[in-house]
C-alpha cells in the first residue's frame, strides 16, 4: 500500500509540475509557438544582432542569423530564401551601372541601431603602439585610393604633428564582399571627395560619376587588400605581423578587438571619434526619407563639433505579407524580436560600441512592426524603453550631453595623447607618451585580444579569438511581454516544492492514518 500511495504521489506531483512547466514556457510544446526565423545580411550590424537573439533565446526565441554582408541579405530576401533581412542599403539604388530591384515581395524597413563607420588600423612607431590618430577626409580618401601609400607622408603628418610617424607601407584593407559599409564609406567619399574618387574609379574601369558603391573596386598594383565581411577586415588587421594595416569597419568591432581608430575630422575643424555620443551628434543632421532610410548629407555637413561625419543606423527588411514561406507563425517570432531590440536591446547598444536609436525612429519602428503579418500586436509605454537617447521633451538626450571635444582635438593642434577605440585605455603614442595595446597578447604568431570592458563589466562573455567578437552567455534581463512580479518561474518553483512535500509526506501520513482507524477499530 505505502508504493501505491508513493506512485500516485508522484504523479499528482509530476502533473503539477508539467502543468507550471508549461504555463512558463518551458516545455517544448509551447516554445514551439514561437518557431524559428532565419536572416541574412549586415556585418556591420552584426555584434548588436548577435548580442540581441542570445539574450531573446531565454524566452524560446531561436532568431538565426548570417552575416553575409548587406547586398547578399538583401538578394536573399528577394528571392525568399529568409524570412529578414539586415542592409544600411535600400533596395533601388544604381551601383556600377546596375540597379538593384525592389522585390516582388511585399516589404518594409525598420531602423534598428546608428552607429558610426570607423577606420582600425594597426600601426607601431619605435615598437610602441600608435593609438590616437588623426586623419581629414581627404586623407583618408587618398588613403583608399592609392593616393598616399607611406605613412610618413607629408600630409598624414600635417594631421598628426604629435606623433612620430614611421615610413612604413599604407595597406587599405577594403570588403571583397558586397557590402553596406562599402557603400556607406563610399557615399561619404562620393558627396565630400568626389574628383579624387572619381579618378580612382576610372582606374578601376568604372563609368563616372561613380558614386555609392557596395563593391569596393580595386586597382591591380595598389597594394590594397581584400577580405570577406567586417569579421574578416578587423580580423585582418588586427593581426600582429600586419602592421600598416587600415580598414572602414563598425566601431563595435574595433572596440572588441581591443583596437584603435581614427579620429576623422569634422566640419567644426575638430577631430572626433564615432563614440555613442558623437554618432546621435552626426545624425541630428539626418533627413529620415519616408519609407524610414536616410538622406546622410546632413550628417556629413554637421557643423557641430560633437559630431562625427560618418554616422548612420542600419534597418531591418520585413516582410509585410505571407509569401515565399513566410506564415503567421514566424510573424509573431519576429514580431517579438523586434518589440525586444527597438525597447530593451537600444539599452545595450553603447556598451556593445552602437547608438541608441533616437525616439523618433523607434516610434517609427513600433509601427512597422504591426506590417508583419501574424505579428502579436503590443501596446508598449515608449517612455520605459530607458534607452539613453530618450527625453521627456522628446530631443535626443545623448546628443544633448555629449561631451565637446578637447582643445587638444583641434585642427592644427598637436593631438590629444588618450588613446581610442579599443584602446582607449591604454593612452597614446604623441612622441614623448607611448601606450601600450592592454588588449593584445601574443600566443604562438597568433594575437587574440581582450574587450577592454567594452561590452561592460560585470558579465560573462564568450570571445572568438580570430575575430575579437565577444558575445554575453549570460542574458541580460529584458520585458518581452509584461508580467507581473510573480511569473511562471516563481510558479514553477512553488509547485515543485509543494510536489516534493506531498511526494514526501503524504505516503506516511496516509499510512499513519489508517494505522490509528484499524487500532481503534479492534
């Protein structure tokens, strides 16, 4: 009797807790209500995205992604092969004499995270480290056109006279990929230098006007490099034998690569860094198309001496109708994405080395969400989204407390001695003060980096040693759908306590109990 009163303990028990279990979400069968998606495209909005579906896998969101650059994304989506798409390009735009159409597919953009385009570089003077280097617009043009080719040149020292230059090889590493920090760099240079792009371009047996680009062309003999998305650009030149080295990358990547970056100079005459502050700087300057991209010309020609010159955000293709294997199904799983990064991911997005995305621009994302068919419409309080850019008067506090630059970053001036990016830790090379790379360690010909804490402290991460790409294990907690304080999981605790008593001490009690009704009845 007392094995027969354990076993249907047991099993009230068991039923309790599969009940709780399933309640929370826990189970397979309702983490299946949330099937998976699949992505392709920006690497440069890659590290955001990365962080964003490890911390959403908590609520049984499998959000797969693949960064193979913006114009592959983009061709995928087109021909039904993912469900999303991430690009910084839209889709109409002529490039090297071929326009790439809009898909038949019913389609919309959503902004999801600024950032500012940035140049690592690998340099050593007088075997130290160079990290606070500055460099004009039409330096860094000449630079990636084959222009200027030693480091020592006349016009490279004219931006740096606090550094000791070495006359050592200039080697422009570019995207051999499609690409929308291509084509963003090159719009840049395009509007702002366009005479000396326009004749590297006929070098390269491109019509002119060349303009935006995703493929960078390149010039036999020029000494330029090729590489394959922003992973393999930063993990290029970041290695240590590869000094002289210079790449257009996310800031987030030279950050977790433990690297610096220039500092570009701006239309006040200072040199900035593309930091989280000086990136919602830059695109106060951004006129916002209607279809939600971007005209940047503003943000080229931002007067203010806060902000850096090649700030941009990046945007999500969703679909709006059920096509090419689309359902309604993945329409609420990456309907919920998208509630979870344009609220709660903006929060991470300085540590991760983005910027916040302003109100304005996720208001605008909040309806574009609701065009996903299948999409579990929510009514979200903006207001507790505590991303750093939101005000109560609706301007863009991180704009409005950016730091201004230093004296020392100045045109003309000899340069700030702090180093940047992913050095900023480690202090300049200004001739005199030398710094070290603290993020570098050398193994067997091999450098893997530290994130300096750019991630920020007080997580786990797990870093790709051939990238410098970290990625939190341990998932910051987000608000997906609204609980109150007493969720499924204190449920699924309460009800497996309360099992394990009852599977403990009702067998006994029972038995106890009938032992006294057979001594009394005799």
């Amino acid at each position: 009797m007392f094995s027969r009163i354990r076993v249907w303990a047991a099993t009230v028990t068991s039923v309790l807790v599969a009940g709780a279990l399933a309640l929370s979400g826990s189970l397979p069968a309702h983490a299946a209500n949330y099937v998976p998606v699949s992505g392709a495209g920006s690497s440069w909005s890659a590290n955001a995205i990365e962080q964003w579906r490890t911390n959403v896998q908590q609520y049984g969101m499998r959000v797969n992604y693949a960064s193979t650059g913006s114009s592959d994304g983009r061709n995928q989506f087109k021909s039904g092969t993912v469900d999303y798409a991430v690009s910084e390009i839209p889709y109409g735009i002529t490039d090297g004499g071929v326009t790439d159409s809009r898909p038949t597919r019913g389609f919309a953009y959503m902004p999801i995270v600024a950032g500012g385009t940035s140049f690592m570089y690998n340099l050593t003077s007088g075997g130290k480290q160079i990290t606070n280097l500055r460099l004009s617009g039409e330096v860094l043009t000449k630079i990636f056109t084959g222009k200027i080719t030693k480091w020592n040149d006349a016009a490279i020292k004219a931006d740096n006279p606090g550094i000791t230059l070495p006359a050592r090889q200039v080697v422009p590493v570019v995207r051999s990929d499609g690409s929308g920090s291509t084509a963003q760099f090159t719009a840049w240079m395009a509007s702002q230098h366009q005479s000396l792009w326009d004749s590297y371009c006929r070098e390269a047996g491109r019509s002119v006007p060349c303009g935006t680009t995703s493929n960078f062309p390149v010039v036999a003999g020029k000494g330029f490099v090729a590489q394959p998305n922003s992973t393999g650009v930063a993990g290029y030149v970041k290695q240590r034998a590869n000094d002289g080295t210079i790449t257009y990358v996310e800031y987030s990547y030279a950050k977790n690569a433990g690297f610096p970056v220039a500092k570009v100079l701006n239309k006040a005459g200072y040199f900035v860094e593309p930091t989280p502050s000086n990136v919602a700087v830059g695109l106060l300057g951004a006129r916002i198309n209607t279809d939600l991209t971007s005209n940047l010309s503003g943000v080229y020609n931002n007067s203010d001496s806060r902000a850096y010159p090649l700030s941009s955000y990046s945007y999500m293709i969703v679909p709006t109708a059920l096509q090419n294997n689309f359902t309604t199904d993945k329409g609420k799983t990456l309907g919920a994405f998208a509630y979870y990064f344009l609220c709660e991911g903006q929060q991470q997005a300085p540590a991760l080395g983005y910027s916040p995305l302003p109100i304005n621009l996720v208001k605008s994302g909040m309806d574009q969400i609701k065009k996903i068919p299948g999409v579990s419409a929510q009514s979200i309080d903006i207001s507790k989204c505590n991303n750093p850019t939101f005000s109560k008067d609706g301007t863009n506090t991180l704009a409005k407390s950016a730091p201004a630059p230093q004296a020392c970053d100045k045109q003309g001036s000899s340069q700030c001695a702090a180093g940047t990016g992913g050095a900023s830790d480690s202090g300049g090379n200004t001739g005199t003060t030398t710094g070290t790379d603290t993020g570098s360690t050398t193994d067997g010909g091999t450098t893997t980096t530290s994130n300096n804490g750019a991630i920020g402290a007080g997580s786990a991460y797990d870093c790709n040693p051939d990238t410098g790409v970290c990625v939190a294990v341990a998932a910051v907690p987000v608000t997906v759908d609204q609980q109150p304080s007493w969720g499924p999981t204190q449920t699924v605790m309460l009800v497996s306590v309360l099992g394990l008593l009852l599977l403990v001490l009702l067998p006994p009690t029972v038995v106890q109990v009938i032992r006294q009704r057979r001594e009394s009845g005799k």
